[in-house]
C-alpha cells in the first residue's frame, strides 16, 4: 500500500508549513486520473481544489494533515520543517503504508516509516501525491484565512503568507506576528520563492 506525500507552504514569510499523506484506493485513484482531475494543486482553481478536497476526504482510504510552526521552521530550518510534517502525516494515518511516494528530490525519512521514493513534480505523476498536494494546500489555506481575521493588514487571505508585495510592504509598515517566520528576514529583498 503506497501514502503519496506533498507540503505547502515552503516558500512563504508566515504561517505553518503543512503536510500531507493519502492512500487512495485503486479504483478512486483510477477515476480522479481518468477525468483529470488531479494535478500540481497550485496549477487548480480555488473551487476545484476545494471540491477535490471533499472527495479525497471522504474516499481515502486514508489521509492525514500535519502543521508544522513557524517557530519549529525556525529552529530547525524549512526544509526540515517540510520532512518532519510529512513524517509526522504518514504516522498519524490509520492504516500503516508499506511504501511512500515524496514530491520533490530529497527526504529524511525515521526508521519507523517504510521505504520511500523521491519524484520529481511527482504531483503531476502519482494520483496519491497529487491528492497529497490538493489536501496540504487547502488545509494550509483555511488556517491561513482563519489568521487573516486577526491580521488583515497582511492579507493572509489572499497571499496566504507568501512573500507578495502587499504582504513585504505590510511587514514594512506594522512590523511581525507571532505567525512569521523570523528565518525569513535572511533572504534577500528581491528573492522570490515558490513553495
């Protein structure tokens, strides 16, 4: 049984990166692929991925989301961040996966997970990581909407803390939360990032 794992949330100046771990039966990963329905979430509409979200959820046969704080980030690095949250979504699945699927090139996996393999843009290529995809990034985005009522100026919910020029411009202007990153004060002014 294979988890597909993908985070969001990577490349942004505030909030949680998030995980995410889902098995999907075969013939459900058949049909989402069939229709076209899975892909890179970042290359869906917000109402797509929001539909597809209520369908993974509700047939899964199992999945998992993981937060991991900005105040982690910054003790233990991003990329760090990243792995632990997917680490931390394959244990805290129902079912005990023999195998996982991780989007990107790299991973640090613990001994108490299973074999893995690392692929590149691998949520345009497994059904499981794209669902993975689709579920990190809307869980990410409702917390993110959720903090934006606390912190409007930012426009967490439209930017969702990642580094725009409204959301600089605001840090500029009425300085840090507690949901920033301070790691991020060390990159450049110019520097884009994508998560």
């Amino acid at each position: 049984m294979e988890v597909g794992c993908d985070e969001a949330g990577r490349g942004c100046l505030a909030g949680p990166v998030t995980a995410a771990a889902v098995v999907l039966q075969p013939e459900f990963a058949e049909q989402l692929v069939r229709e076209g329905d899975l892909n890179d979430s970042k290359k869906m509409t917000k109402s797509k991925r929001e539909s597809l979200r209520i369908e993974i959820e509700n047939n899964a046969l199992a999945w998992a989301v993981t937060h991991v704080s900005p105040n982690e980030i910054d003790r233990i690095n991003i990329l760090n961040a990243s792995f632990a949250a997917m680490r931390r979504s394959v244990r805290g699945m129902a079912v005990a996966p023999n195998f996982m699927l991780i989007d990107g090139n790299r991973f640090r996996s613990a001994e108490d997970l299973p074999e893995y393999g690392c692929f590149v843009k691998g949520d345009g290529r497994f059904a499981s990581i794209a669902a993975a995809s689709v579920l990190a990034k809307t869980h990410r985005d409702a917390l993110m909407l959720e903090l934006h009522a606390s912190f409007p100026q930012y426009g967490w919910n439209a930017n969702a803390g990642y580094p725009t020029k409204h959301h600089r411009s605001a840090i500029r202007e009425h300085g840090t939360t507690p949901h920033h990153r301070s790691s991020f004060r060390q990159l450049p002014e110019e520097m884009t990032l994508f998560s």
